[in-house]
C-alpha cells in the first residue's frame, strides 16, 4: 500500500511539472515584453524622431539557419530579448554620457570667457592711439625772440581775466539748471545730477551722480545713477572712463534696474575704443544673461550697435 501511494505522489508531480514550467515561462514573458514596451518609450524621449540606422524600434527575432531549430524555446527566445535589451541600455547609456560631456566642456568654455572679460574689465582700458598718418602736417613755425619790448608788453591779467569770466560764464550755466527741493534727499540728489546732465554739463553731472553712489549705494536709484554716470562720460567723449563707469554697474549690481542699459552701453563705449571683438562679447553676455528680460529699448539698441560694431 506504501508503495502504491508513492507511485500515485509522483505521477501528479511529473503531470504537474509542465504546467509549473509554462506558467513560469509566461510570466517572464510578460516581464520581458513590458521592458520592451518601456525601452521604446525611453527611446522615443531621448531620440525623438530617431533613424533606424542607429537602433530599432523592435526586437527582430535571430533567423540564423543554424539557430531556427533552436529559436523556438522559450529560454533561448527570451535570451536573445534581454540581450538586445541590455545592448540598447548601453547605446542609451552612451549617448547620454557623451550629452554629459559635452555639456561640461560647454560650461568650461563659458567659465573662462567670464574671466576673461572680467581680467580685461578690470585692467584700465588703454588709450586709443593715433596713427602718424593721420596727424595733421602744420608747418613748423619758430616762437619769435623775446625781447624786453615784448617782455615788457605781454598781459598776463588778460589771460587770468578770460579764465575767469570762463568760469562765472560756467557758473552762470550751473545756477540755471534748477535744483529739487521734494524734502527726499535721494531723489533730489539723484534727479538734479540728471538735470545737469540733461543741460549737457557733464563734470558737474559726473560730481552730483558719483556723490549719490556715495551716500546711498544700496538704495534703487544707484544702479540710475552709475548707469547715468558712465552716460556723462561716453557724452563728454571720455569712452576710456565710461566702460570703467558701466562695467561698475553691470558687475556690482546685476540685478539693478539699470544693470542690462550699462553692459549694453558698456558695448558701445569699447566700440568707440576700437575694441570691437570685446564690443561684441558685450553684447552677447548681454543677450545671454538677460535675453527677453531686457527692456525693449535696450535691446533694440543693442541691435543697432551690433550692426554698427559688425558683431
């Protein structure tokens, strides 16, 4: 009877060994085929309308003559899926280091053009040389002798006499330009040196603005003024001073009100230097760290002084 009863256990596990095998078998196929289905999604987001010359959108079964009569079962089928598997991860996986890559050497590269400008900035901009070819010829002309009839007849009072009716003339212009009186210090202080700016007195201007930076260099109206300053001096025909004046303002206060107008203008007074290839990574720093945020005049002016630095 004992052994009749261990027959009978054995026959139903051998009956129950194939059904266990397939079942087992369906559920890694299942597994397998959900891998697929997210390996092409994957594909889809980082190879967006990707060639089939680089990978496929399916997985091609082996129809190798020799390999056909072995194709059929099942481990050797979901062998060769995880292989190809495992072979498009690493394609993945490879690109995505090369992106990786090459978006550090881009951030290299962007690093060093900031210190290189700011190297150039820093350093007081060199004069602008004149060429002998463009100096004027004027005849050399010899002083006459001095005598003591001529010693005796040159007027000095005269000449300290124009200097200083050039200076009450001058004093006469600054008293013209109207000072504010609002009771608010910071304004008034800020919009008298506009006034004489406006009035085209720039070292006046040039005073009253430094002296707002002074007293208030954290108030809303610093990045006005220092942008206002450099102005004064680009107007005055000092380009040397104002990109001094501009740079101040961009890189002391970025985020100032004033900060895209003085690196757009900084940009125009290197041109009038000469220094157009530093003109030209003025107004590209400009497009690149405020872009649309700019204010339209700006970047329209900027537009203009790009075609006219030929940037």
């Amino acid at each position: 009877m004992r052994n009749y009863l261990l027959g009978t256990v054995s026959a139903a596990l051998l009956l129950s060994l194939p059904g266990a095998a397939q079942a087992q078998d369906e559920a890694i196929g299942k597994r397998v085929d959900r891998l697929e289905k997210e390996m092409r999604a994957v594909q889809r987001s980082v190879f967006p309308g990707g060639s089939p010359t680089f990978f496929e959108g399916e997985i091609a079964p082996d129809n190798t003559p020799g390999e056909r009569a072995r194709s059929n079962a099942p481990v050797i089928d979901l062998t060769a899926r995880v292989d190809a598997l495992e072979s498009q991860l690493q394609t993945l996986t490879g690109q995505t280091e090369q992106n990786a890559f090459q978006l550090r050497e881009l951030e290299k590269q962007f690093i060093a053009y900031k210190a290189e400008m700011e190297k150039r900035l820093a350093a007081p901009p060199a004069a602008v040389e004149t060429t002998p070819a463009s100096l004027p010829v004027t005849p050399v002309v010899k002083p006459p002798a001095v005598t003591a009839t001529t010693a005796a007849s040159t007027k000095k009072p005269a000449v300290t006499a124009q200097a200083s009716s050039a200076s009450a003339a001058r004093l006469a212009l600054v008293k013209k330009v109207e000072i504010p009186a609002t009771g608010n210090e910071v304004d008034d202080s800020y919009n008298y040196g506009y006034r004489l700016w406006e009035a085209k007195l720039y070292p006046e201007a040039q005073t009253q603005l430094k002296d707002v930076v002074a007293k208030w260099p954290n108030h809303r109206l610093a990045s006005f003024a220092q942008n206002l300053l450099g102005r004064a001096y680009l107007d005055e025909g000092k380009p040397n001073l104002a990109v001094r004046a501009f740079y101040d303002n961009y890189k002391g206060n970025p985020g100032g009100a004033r900060a895209p107008h003085s690196l757009m203008y900084m940009g125009v007074a290197l041109d009038k230097l000469g220094r157009k290839a530093d003109a030209c990574k003025a107004f590209a720093e400009l497009e690149e760290t405020y872009g649309d945020k700019a204010p339209q005049d700006v970047r329209a002016d900027a537009a203009a002084a790009k075609t006219k630095a030929g940037c």
